[in-house]
C-alpha cells in the first residue's frame, strides 16, 4: 500500500472504538493504581482484583468508566493515524527490506507511527488520566501531595520548606477545588484546563508519552511480525487465521506492556499532577525523583499487572479487528 485507502481508516476507526470501550474499566485501574497516594484509605499498594472491588465498594460501578468519552473520541483519530502511518510506512520504506520480514523496517515503522499519532495520543492521555485519577472522595495521588512533601518527610533540609509548607497548608481546598472541576462534564473539563492551563495544558508530557511508547512500539511491531511469521511458516502471514492474529498479538502485547512499565508509572502520576496549581512548575526530573524517594525501585513497578491486563486485550481486539474488518472490506 503506497498510499492511504478507505479500508484501512474505517478499519481503524472500528477497531479503535470497539477496543477501547470494551477496555476502558482496566485502564482506569492502572490509571488509579499508578497514582494512587501512599497512607490514605484509596487503592495504593492493592492487587488488581483488590483495587477493582474497593472502587465498586466505595464509589460504585460507573467510576471505571470515568473519561471514556474523552478515551473514546480520541483514540479514533489517534488509530487511525497510528495504523495508517505504519501500514504506508512498511509498504514505503522497502529499502530498508522486506515487509513481512525485516525487523527494521517494523521497527521505524513503529516508532514513526507512534510519533504522528502522539497528536491526538497525548491530550488525550492528560485529559482521560485526571478523569480516571479523581476517586469520589478525591484519595489524592502522587501529583497533589506526595511527591511535594517528599524532601520535607525524608528530612532533607531544602531552601523552598517554607514554600512547600504553604502549598501543604492549602491542599486541602486545592483537592475540593480539583474534585469539582474534574467532576462535571467533559466539555466543561476541557474548558477548564484551556482557561487554567492553556492550548499547551492539553500536551503536557508530549515528549514523555514518545519516551513511553516508542519503545513499546518498537518492541510490539517487531515481536508481532516475528510471531506472525512463525504462525504462517512457508505459507506465509495471508494463511494465518483470527485466532493466529489473537496470539501474536497478545504474547507481543503482553512483553512490550511489561517492559515499558517503569517509564509509564512517571508519565501517568506527572501528567495527573500538572493539573493541579501546586504542581504547575514541577518539572519531571523533579517529580521523578521524588518518586524514587517515596518508593524506590517498586514505586516504578506499580500498576505493571493492571496495565499488562488492560493493553493486551486492548491490543488484541485493535490489531484483530483492524486486520478482519480491512480483509472483509478488501474482500479478501
């Protein structure tokens, strides 16, 4: 494919939708897992399963699917840039080799891929992720009050104590004032971020969310070919059936999930807290230092099980119904 058709973006569209709907709930768990604060009564420290029930328990079914509208209309655009740019690139660049079979190919692919489709990706992220992020009771999270008093409660002498002390007088209100904002509608939201934060509020982390998933990208598209070609063995991947698709692109998934997981705990947790105004000149290094102050090497650890839960089935759906719905409109 040299050029983009109408097959592979309303596959895109389709898969897009469907897989992500279907998932959203295990994605707000990883959401909430990876920021949740340490010494409150929310979901720090919980088992998937753990966490899953303490929020039916106290805030009821319908907070899982908090900011799915916002994950909703994004990923369309957001999928079908990332399909589409992967699917032209890898019938482009055959320069750099077979389409079925070189690695590197996959591998710029992926990554170029992945960049495009970080437009929509990014704010997105940010929006969908404070929804996610505000339990009904607002249980806080590593961006509101954690991270800030991290230096104060190791006992590290600071210049800014004092500073930090009156952002921690008011946090309390800060949370009320966050709670409310975070807590109507989508649309209202939105305004609330561009009259706070501006246009530029809607891709905070940008570069961090292309620091997370290239790699992934990277890792997924190269496993996935691979796997896929084994699957075919001499009659090559146009044999392969959806329950072929289903495994390779589960097993890639599921490694490429894993593995990025320590980058996407900092993004997450830094994204949620620049919602807040104590946090509005916190840079990353800072609040991922803080991080590691607070819980070490595990604090990047957190959420692992959730989002290998969430992106797998994410995947699987995505790449099986792209890859179907385009064969049955090509009519292959």
């Amino acid at each position: 494919m040299s050029t983009l058709d109408w097959p592979t973006v309303f596959a895109s569209a389709v898969a897009a939708v469907i897989a992500r709907g279907l998932t959203h709930p295990i994605d707000t768990l990883k959401v909430r897992l990876q920021t949740a604060a340490k010494g409150n009564s929310g979901v720090y420290g919980l088992s998937l399963l753990k966490a899953f029930l303490h929020i039916i328990r106290k805030e009821g079914i319908l907070a899982l699917y908090r900011g799915i509208l916002t994950a909703v209309v994004f990923s369309v655009p957001a999928t079908i840039v990332y399909l589409c740019t992967y699917e032209v690139a890898r019938s482009s660049f055959v320069f750099l080799g077979d389409p079925d079979t070189s690695s590197i190919l996959h591998l710029v692919a992926g990554a170029l891929a992945e960049l495009l489709s970080n437009i929509f990706w990014c704010p997105m992220e940010v929006v969908k992720s404070r929804q996610q992020a505000a339990g009904r009771h607002v249980e806080g999270n590593y961006a509101r009050v954690d991270l800030l008093a991290s230096d104060k409660e190791l006992g590290v002498a600071d210049d800014g104590d004092d500073v930090l002390m009156r952002e921690l007088d008011g946090i309390e209100k800060q949370n009320e004032e966050w709670a409310g904002h975070v807590h109507g509608s989508t649309f209202a939201f939105l305004r609330s971020i561009y009259d706070r934060q501006g246009f530029a509020g809607f891709f905070v982390g940008f570069w961090l969310g292309i620091l997370v998933y290239v790699p992934y990208s990277i890792i997924y598209f190269v496993l996935y070919e691979e796997f896929k070609n084994l699957a075919g063995g001499d009659q090559g991947q146009a044999s392969l059936s959806a329950g072929a698709y289903i495994v390779c692109s589960a097993v890639a998934g599921a490694i490429g999930a894993s593995a990025t997981n320590c980058l996407d705990v900092p993004k997450t947790a830094y994204q949620v807290a620049r919602d807040s105004d104590a946090h509005a000149t916190v840079g990353f290094i800072e609040f991922t230092i803080g991080l590691w102050k607070r819980d070490g090497v595990w604090g990047f650890t957190r959420g692992m099980g959730a989002r290998v839960a969430w992106m797998v089935p994410t995947i699987v759906l995505q790449f099986t119904l792209f890859e179907s719905v385009r064969k049955s409109l090509r009519g292959i």
